[in-house]
C-alpha cells in the first residue's frame, strides 16, 4: 500500500474468505530465489474499513513520500484489535485517522 511494489505469492492452501481488494497484515517471507510465502499470521481489517485505509495511506504518501510502512501497520493492527474489542461500535468511528 505504501512501498508501491508488487509481489508473486506463492499460496497452496485455499484463502476461505479473502476477496480481491480487501485490507489484510499478512506476513510474506522468501521460500526460494523465485517465490515468496505467506507466513501463518493474518490480520484481516473489516471491509468497511477499506475507503479510509486507502485514503489514509494515500494522505501519508502524499505528506511524506518515505512514509514509514511498519509505523502505518502498527497502527492499523492497533486499530483491528481496537475493532475486536469493541464489537459493538461502527468501524468508521474506530478507524479513523484524524
């Protein structure tokens, strides 16, 4: 989301209730000189939360084209567990950037 680069994830098992274009912290490391893995941990982020990720991504690109990436993944799995703690509040008021 922030680096700009794309990656050819090599990936046996089936990801049951993953979409295309939904917001994941997934950790991917290299299994030989040609292809990279998933490890076993996932951070999945509401569906929901996707407009305001991109748009608070794009806003840290913007201001600071070096942006720190694992600072922005803190904060987001910060925000998830956020999410899972307080079930019973709407996504927008938790993932907010403001």
């Amino acid at each position: 989301m922030l680096g700009g680069q794309d990656y050819e994830i090599y990936e046996r098992r089936e990801l049951i209730g993953l979409n295309k274009g939904e917001v994941l912290d997934a950790r991917i490391v290299r299994w030989d000189d040609e292809s990279w893995v998933f490890t076993g941990a996932f951070l999945y982020h509401p569906v929901e939360a996707r407009k305001a990720v991109l748009k608070e991504a794009k806003r840290r690109k913007k201001q600071q084209p070096d942006v720190s990436a694992l600072h922005f993944a803190w904060e987001l799995a910060r925000l998830a567990l956020k999410m899972e703690r307080y079930r019973n509040v709407a996504v927008e008021h938790i993932y907010k950037f403001d």
